[in-house]
C-alpha cells in the first residue's frame, strides 16, 4: 500500500495492521517521513498565515521604534532612526528584539529574559538568537568575521545571559559580509523574511521532535513488550510489533497537529497529547491482534502469511 492508502486504513481502525506490517521497513520509515513532513509542513504554513495580523502590527511598531528602512553596510546593519541609541521591541509569542548601539550598553534585569519564548540580539558585531526550551536555553550567534557559533548543548539562564553581555560587549574590527555602499532595505521586507522564517523554524521544531519522539517511544515500548511477555507474544514478532507500534501513532500524530497549527488552548501539551492517544490506540490495535489470531494453517509463517478478514 502507498502512503496515503495506509493512512486512511489505519485511521479507519486496527483491521489492516496484518497487512501493514507486510511493509518493507524502508518503505515503513519512508511513510513515517512523509507523515512528519506533512504535519509540520501543515503547522508551518497554519502559523505563517495566523502571525499575520500580528505581524502586521508589529511591522508597524518596529517602523516606528527604528524606521521604514534599514541600512546595510560593510559596518553592520543599521536602522534608519538613530542608528547610535539602544532599545528594544516586544514581538508576538513573548519574544523581543533587542537594538545595541556600538557603545551604548544597557543593563537588562532578569525579569526582562526569564519568561521570553525567545529573543534576538542585533548589534553591530554579532546578530544571536536566543530560543527558550524548558529551563534551557539554545542559542544560535553569528558573528561580523563570518563564524556561526553554536554552543555544544543547552545552556541555563545565568549562562545564557552571561553569554548575551558578552556579545553586547564584544568588538571586533572585522568587516560584515555586505555592500561596501550602503544599501537601504524596507522593514516591511525585513517582517515578510522574519515571517518565514518563523514559520520554516516552527515547522522544523516539530518535525524533529515528532520524528525522533516518535521513533524512540515505539522501539522503547516494543522491546519492553517483547522483553517482558517473552515466551507469551508468539502472536507478534518484535518486528511486527515496531511497524505497528509506528502505524498506530499516523492518526494520532495528525489530528494532535491541528494544536499547533492553529494555536489551540493546549498545544503547549503537544507531546502529552500525543503520547497518551497512542498509548490507547496502540492497545485497541494489540487487543484487536489478540483477540483475532492468525489463521492456525498459516501460523509459523512469518509476515507473510494471509491475514484472517
């Protein structure tokens, strides 16, 4: 069966899992990567289109705070509106951009950062990004000599915001990258490439987490399974028992997908969700397998025996 046909017959109930464990496992991890694909392809595009009226008015603030225009040089990049005073802005999702003027630095409190979703550092030496997990922190910086620097793991608070001042505070003779004459580009066009951007990011963060979540609580769960009915599971290989285990998690996947998608009350939950509805369709499908054995004339065949309809 194709992908789209395996979807719908395990979204429609347990009844083709014998048939679906027949899969090559290239072709079940195959279908396992285009249905993450799809689900953070669709929460990207959900959040590209619902940002907009907020965007739009954060477009309009930053306009003001820092101009209609941004200037790009060999110095940096500089907004139109005096360009040698600091400040900052409030973005949606409890992020903020933080200006730092060549040597005007200014002190933030810790309540500024601690809640952030996340924020990004714009000075005339280094642009960062600083995204919140949990307790911890990633940062992504990048630096005027060309260096992407990205710590070995994650940070916590009192690290990340040393690391920040460290960056607010660094000099560096070193050209940016850019046209040695100045070139001006609109905030409107700097708002539509951060739109995208946000979106392609979000996209990525959740297909890396459903992929490798996934992939890691259904090997988790079939040798558990298979380590502690040993002797009492000939109904299923440990093989069998993989395949299924990531089958059963399709239609879960995609219907806890329209939390982030489209910001419901509860997609902060996003994994609980997700692993509380494949634990109980996983056991409707294994007590449906239980119940329905193999046809005894073909038991001992292995996967590719016909399956009882």
């Amino acid at each position: 069966m194709g992908f789209f046909r395996s979807l719908f017959e395990i979204c429609s109930g347990p009844y083709c899992c014998r048939e679906l464990v027949k899969h090559s496992w290239g072709r079940v991890v195959w279908h396992f990567f285009l249905l993450c694909f799809f689900c953070s392809f669709f929460i990207g595009i959900c959040n590209y289109f619902l940002i907009n009226y907020r965007w739009k008015a954060a477009q309009a603030e930053f306009s003001k705070i820092f101009g209609n225009h941004l200037t790009f040089s060999s110095e940096g990049i500089f907004p139109g509106i005096e360009p040698q005073r600091s400040r900052w802005q409030e973005l949606p999702y409890n992020s903020a951009l933080v200006y730092v003027a060549s040597g005007d630095k200014k002190i933030y409190q810790d309540d500024f950062f601690r809640d952030r979703n996340w924020f990004f550092l714009w000075s005339s030496s280094a642009f960062g990004f600083f995204f919140r997990n949990g307790e911890l922190w990633n940062v992504t910086v990048y630096r005027a000599d060309g260096e992407t620097v990205l710590p070995e793991k994650d940070i916590k608070f009192n690290e990340m915001k040393k690391l920040f001042f460290n960056l607010v505070d660094l000099k560096t003779d070193a050209k940016w990258k850019l046209p040695e004459n100045p070139e001006e580009v609109s905030s409107i066009q700097v708002f539509a490439m951060l739109r995208v951007g946000f979106a392609a990011t979000v996209a990525m963060e959740y297909f890396i987490l459903s992929f490798f979540m996934i992939a890691f609580i259904t090997f988790f769960f079939s040798s558990l399974f298979k380590v502690f009915s040993a002797g009492r599971s000939k109904f299923i290989t440990f093989s069998q028992l993989w395949k299924i285990a990531l089958y059963t998690a399709f239609p879960v996947l995609a219907v806890v997908s329209f939390f982030p998608a489209f910001q419901l009350p509860g997609d902060s939950y996003f994994t609980n969700l997700l692993m509380i509805g494949w634990v109980i369709y996983l056991f409707v499908v294994l007590k449906y397998l239980i119940q329905n054995p193999d046809n005894p004339d073909n038991s001992g065949k292995g996967e590719n025996h016909e399956s009882v309809q």
